[in-house]
C-alpha cells in the first residue's frame, strides 16, 4: 500500500556499533568507538542525531550501540536517552544483526528509515527528500544513492566504492528505507552479503553470472539490477537518487575523517 508521503512519518534506526575495536580510525582518535569520535565538539553521532531529530520525517529514534560506557561519555546524549526523547540498546554482534533486531520490536504500521552513525554531514533535508521520496513509492525497500560525478565534484580525488551501471556511476549513502512489514526481510539478505559491502562484483554475483558478465562491461543498468534483486528477494526494491553531495560522505578512514573535518570548518566559515 502506497503511503502519503506528507503525513506519514518514520522511525529512524542508527547503527552506532563498532564492527572492530581494532580500527585505524578509532585508534587515531582518543574516542574508544567510532560513534563517540568528536568532530569540534560533538560525538559524530550526535550529528545524525541532531539531523534526524529536526526531519519533518521522523517521529521516532532508535539508536543500537554504541556501549553503555560510550554513551556515559557524553552527558548531553546521555540525557536525551533517560528522557525517553530517544531509545537506546546495546549493539548486536553486527550492524545487520542490530538492525534486524531493532525492527522486530517495531510495530507492522512502522515504516523505518535506516542509517548509519558515521554520516557526520547528513543534514534534515537529505533526511526529508530521502524518506519523502521513500514514501511515496509504492514498494517495499528504498535504498538511497548519490551520482559519483556530483561527489567527485564536490570533493575531488576521494575515494569511494563506485557502482558502474550503464545508466550511470552511483555511491551509496548509508540510507535504506523499509517501507512495509514484507521489507523488513531485506535486512536478513543483507546479513548474507555484510562482509562484502565494498565488493560490488561480489553482490551482484548474487543475481547470477551473467548479470555480473553485464555489469563488468557496462551492460546492466541500476534498474535491472534492482529488478533482478526484487525477483530473487520476493519484494519491491528502488533506488532513491539524491542530488546531495554530502549524503555520500561517510567516515570509514582517517582521510575521511580530515575530509568531514574540512567541509565543517568550510561549512561554519560560510555561516560566519
């Protein structure tokens, strides 16, 4: 069933654990999880946090991880979580694993936005034109994707994992809708395939071989690819495409971490 897309709300789900305490980005900074590294003041993931709360979007948030002892060092998040404002739970033994168990608990009206805790420049108006544009499709799964020619504009010489189709160059942006009950059984796929997120030939090897002979030479566009990936789940898949930089941004690396650190310093000199 097709939601309105301008009364319906979501609940947002950030995944705040650490996939391994033995991170070169953890260790570069003096936080013991990558949620709680400070970006001029302020734990990443409170940024999300701080963005997801503004969305005219989002009713609800659900934050799974960091630890308890993370989350204690920051006063300040630490309220909002004994003030009922957001819920709280300790990180499952992976992001997928935390995500599916977080949405076992929600009710079969609740439609779920997904993100992640290193998405430091998610901004409430990324958030909205991503739910929106979830909502108002009439499918079970959205995924968000940012064109690689408008990040690599932005920020030139980063590095990314690119998704070539024939119809265009595409970067993920750690945004996943779940729009119905039925969706929801994306996030047990995506515990198959987690370890092999930066592999795209790998993924699409799941669609069988020659869909990867035709995305190795160019030949299979983004929408067969959902396409195929909807037949073999049993759902509606689409991609949302968001012509946002920054909502491609995520902090895997200690050069993403001086990327973010640049457009915030250039962000606030902009608003001086």
């Amino acid at each position: 069933m097709q939601l309105d897309p301008e009364s319906h709300q979501m609940v947002a789900i950030v995944l705040a654990g650490d996939r391994t305490k033995a991170d070169s980005l953890i260790n570069h900074t003096e936080a013991d999880s990558k949620a709680m590294i400070n970006l001029d003041g302020v734990p990443m993931v409170r940024r999300v946090l701080d963005s997801l709360r503004v969305s005219r979007v989002v009713s609800r948030i659900y934050m799974a991880g960091p630890e308890a002892s993370e989350v204690a060092t920051d006063p300040a998040l630490q309220k909002r979580i004994d003030d009922g404002e957001m819920s709280w739970s300790e990180p499952a033994v992976s992001p997928s694993t935390s995500a599916y168990e977080v949405m076992s608990r929600l009710g079969p009206e609740d439609a779920v936005l997904l993100t992640t805790a290193d998405h430091p420049l998610l901004t409430p108006e990324i958030v909205d034109a991503f739910g929106r544009q979830s909502l108002a499709d009439d499918v079970d799964v959205t995924v968000g994707l940012a064109p690689y020619a408008l990040v690599a504009e932005a920020y030139p010489g980063i590095r990314k994992t690119v998704l070539h189709f024939s119809d265009g160059d595409f970067c993920g942006c750690n945004l996943f809708a779940f729009i119905t009950p039925e969706g929801r059984r994306a996030a047990k796929f995506w515990r198959k395939i987690e370890q092999e997120r930066k592999k795209p030939l790998v993924v699409i090897g799941l669609l069988g071989w020659w869909a990867v002979i035709r995305y190795r030479f160019g030949f299979l566009s983004l929408e067969e690819a959902l396409a195929k990936l909807s037949k073999r789940l049993g759902l509606r898949m689409r991609a949302v495409i968001l012509p946002y930089a920054n909502a491609a941004i995520d902090v895997d690396s200690i050069a993403d971490l001086m990327l973010v650190k640049g457009a915030l310093a250039k962000a606030a000199e902009e608003d001086a």
